[in-house]
C-alpha cells in the first residue's frame, strides 16, 4: 500500500508535472512501492531500521523519478527545425533524474543504489574457442 497519494507526488514534481497530458500518477506510484518494498528487505538485511517518515519520502521520490521517465522534461528545442531534444540518458538507472539520485542519496542503506549497480549485462564463455 501506497504511503504518499497522488496529489503528494504531484506536489513533489512541482512544474515538472504535465497536466494537460491527464497522466495517471497510479502506475509510477505502484512501482515505487514494489521498489521500496525491495528496499526496506534490504536494509532489514543488513540490520538497518528506515524510519516510516523516511520510507514515505523515498517512495514519493521514486514515483516522481518514474513519471519524469515516462515524461521527460523538454532540454532544447530549435524552432526551424523542428528539433527536440529530451532531458535525460538512457543506462543510468536513478541517476538519470534529479529525483532518483535524491532518492539513492536518503536511503541510509545503500540499497537502492546497490540495485542501480546490479542491473548490468553479464556473459559467460563456456567454449573453446
């Protein structure tokens, strides 16, 4: 169950939330809700309380960090051309928006940036040549 509502989140993206798109905020605020679950499994792990205070503060800036990949923000545009270039790289895991580095960056456990880390390619030989 959620512990931010929607209006919290929208609040949260400030300017950043498109209204007129009529987006629902539900899907991201779900996500963000699995990923805290994962979260505060982790640092139960490690022996790590994280306050409910602070577990509704994460999640809300995990909700707003998937709206705002869903929604990227316009970085620049060339009128003439009819050019437009989107904040943001693909790859970079929370580190792609501003509310995904803060939410790394108020967990005391470590462990959504330890999730970031784990998503990356692997591959094993096992030929020979």
């Amino acid at each position: 169950m959620a512990l931010n509502t929607t209006a919290e989140v929208i609040a949260a993206l400030g300017p950043n939330y498109d209204s007129s798109l009529l987006a629902s905020l539900t899907i991201h605020l779900e996500t963000a809700v699995a990923v805290l679950d994962e979260v505060s499994s982790c640092a139960t792990s490690k022996g790590i309380t994280i306050s409910d205070g602070l577990k509704k503060s994460i999640e809300r800036m995990l909700a707003c960090h998937f709206y705002m990949l869903a929604d990227r923000p316009q970085q620049e545009e060339v009128v003439g051309k009819s050019e437009q270039v989107l904040q943001g790289m693909t790859g970079m895991g929370y580190d792609s928006t501003y509310f995904g580095q803060t939410a790394k960056t108020i967990d005391p456990s470590g462990c959504l940036a330890g999730m970031n880390r784990s998503a990356r390619a692997q591959m094993l030989w096992l030929g020979t040549e």
